[in-house]
C-alpha cells in the first residue's frame, strides 16, 4: 500500500510523514512546494522519494498527485478554508481519507457534504484523527456503552496551556468566526450559553472550572452514541487565552513547537449521564499531542487501506473498534481508563 500526505512540509504533516518513514510503509510527499518537499524527504534520509507538487487550486493535479495511493493523510490546515479540495481530490482518485483537522465546522461540512459521495465512490473519509478528535470520540463510544441509555454526554479536552503552532493558532482563530455546536434532541444547534461548570480531572485533587468549546466530539460522537445531548469542554483558563488568538497575534506564533512545550501531557474525558441517574466517565491521557497526531492519522490511514472500515464518511469510533485503537496507542506513552460513577 502506499499512504499520501499532503501538507508534508508543515508541522504536523512532517511528524506523519516520519511515522510512515519509520514503520517502512510506502509513502507519497504532496504538497504546492518541491524544492521544500524534497528538503523533508532528505531531512529524513529518503533516498528516493515519491515527490507529488500540486497546488490547491488545480483540482485535476490535485487529484493525480494521490493517484495509486490507497489512502491520503490531509494535513494542511486551515481546513475550514482549504479542506474541502483535497477531499474532491481524494474522492476523484479512489482513494481514502483522513484528516488532522479539530475545527468543528469543517468537521461538520465534511459529513454533511462528501457522505453520500463517499459510500457511493466506496471510499472511507475520516476526519478529525488527530490527539483531541480521535481519541475523544473513541473514549466517548467506550465511556457509552457502559450505561444502558445516555441522557448527557460530554466530552472534554482537560490539556493545561501550553505551546501551539502557528498553524494551530490560524486553525482556532479561523474557527472563532462562526459559534460553537451543540448536539440536542436529534439536531445539531448553534452552542447557548450555558454557565461555567466544574469537573473531575484524574490525577487532579481538585475538581476544575470548565467552559463550553467546539470540539470535534460535538460532531462526531451523535453519530455513534444515541443521546438526548453531546456538548464539549475545556477548563477555562485555556478558553479565556484563546480567545485572545486574533489573526495578528497568529503570525507572531512560531511555525514549530519545542520539545519542552510538547512534552506536555494531554487528557481528554468523557462523561456520560442515563436517565435513571447512572453516571460513567472515560479519560485517555497522553504526551507529545503533534507527534502523536501523526502517530494516529496514519494508523487511521493504514487501517482504512487494509480494508478494516466501510465506506462513507465515519467518525473514528464508526471506522474503527474503539478499544483496539486505543490499545495501539498504549505503545505510545497513552493510557487509557473507563469507570462508572455510584449515583
């Protein structure tokens, strides 16, 4: 099989590109810049690299540069403005999809838009596997199945501050024009105004002040879990710096982040209410969540080229056994716990 990544020369693209490099699968640099792919396959020591130039803009090159390629990883965000092409693209080539993406609204517009296509082309499209999306709605679907009906369900991106990329930043500040989504009652909803709330945070001993957020969970979770509500969280000292991302402050943001920066450790959490008062929470915690990103989407890639997943556009815990993913990313410093809460 051979896996595409377009984006290769970015931060996260580059950290994908190194895990296919490192687990010998065969592999397509894509991007708008030779010279500049060419300068991380040589960073690599790739011999002989498969260098495939296309720009967003010509839909038709875009399209050739995944030919032959089972699968392609998009890593070149924003994607809520430059997404949707390399979806086309990899529609037009037969090939499937994954992306790195956490902006709820393209997340959103990517099934609504490219399902039906994709089921038709028989083509698999997954986007969101990146540390929050991925690993949040697999816990999520976990976290589910151990009441007998969800009431409420919230999944939680509980990470303390840290560094971001510059292409992070542009991705947040770009989502920042449109309101966050709330799952109720069997449609998706423009986020209100709910009241900071607190939760519990394994390892912590005190429970943390939170704040409704656009998580990709918010999309991807109802398509699995039936419950009345799905809504997203972070603590909200972090809500309150990122707000303070605006377009200006984004070029100011280094384009890498250090090594101090992403040894940080990352958790996301769910908990899920049943009527009956019943209460479950899950929690998958972990280091390096760029490095890890690229350790994901091309593990989702990798499965989706060897058949595992049918076609359509899925959420992760619809394309892949939850717990065995999860599983898998054990060997990569993640842990992963699921509990159920007395009433």
């Amino acid at each position: 099989m051979k896996i595409a990544v377009y984006g290769a020369t970015g931060f996260t693209g580059g950290f994908a590109v190194a895990e296919l490099h490192r687990r010998g699968i065969d592999l397509a640099l894509a991007g708008r810049d030779g010279a500049r792919l060419r300068a991380v396959a040589d960073g690599l020591g790739i011999s002989t690299p498969d260098i495939r130039v296309a720009g967003l803009g010509d839909a038709d090159a875009l399209a050739a540069a995944f030919a032959g390629c089972a699968a392609v990883v998009n890593a070149a965000g924003p994607f809520d403005r430059w997404g949707e092409p390399v979806v086309r693209a990899a529609l037009a080539a037969g090939c499937h999809y994954v992306d790195t993406s956490g902006e709820q609204r393209h997340i959103h517009r990517t099934f609504e838009r490219f399902g039906p296509e994709a089921a038709a082309a028989g083509v698999t499209i997954v986007p969101a596997m990146t540390d929050d999306g991925g690993p949040g709605d697999l816990i999520a679907a976990l976290t589910a199945a151990r009441l007998p009906a969800v009431d409420e369900l919230t999944v939680a991106d509980l990470r303390l501050t840290g560094g971001i990329s510059r292409g992070t930043a542009r991705s947040m500040a770009g989502a920042a024009d449109e309101p966050a989504l709330d799952y109720r009652d069997g449609a998706w909803h423009p986020a209100d105004d709910v009241p900071p709330r607190s939760l519990a945070v394994p390892g912590e001993p005190d429970a943390v002040r939170v704040t409704g957020f656009a998580l990709p969970g918010v999309v991807t979770v109802p398509r699995h879990v039936r419950a009345r509500r799905v809504r997203g969280a972070i603590r909200a000292e972090v809500a309150d710096l990122l707000t303070a991302v605006t377009p200006e402050v984004v070029e100011t943001i280094p384009a890498t982040v250090d090594e101090e920066n992403r040894a940080a450790r990352w958790l996301m959490l769910a908990e899920a209410g049943a009527p009956d008062g019943t209460r479950a929470r899950g929690w998958v915690t972990g280091t390096d969540c760029y490095r890890l990103t690229g350790v994901i989407a091309v593990e989702a890639a990798r499965r989706l080229a060897a058949g595992d997943a049918p076609p359509g556009a899925l959420a992760p815990a619809q394309a892949f056994d939850p717990a065995d993913f999860l599983d898998f990313l054990t060997a990569e410093d993640v842990v992963w716990r699921l509990e159920t809460l007395a009433v």
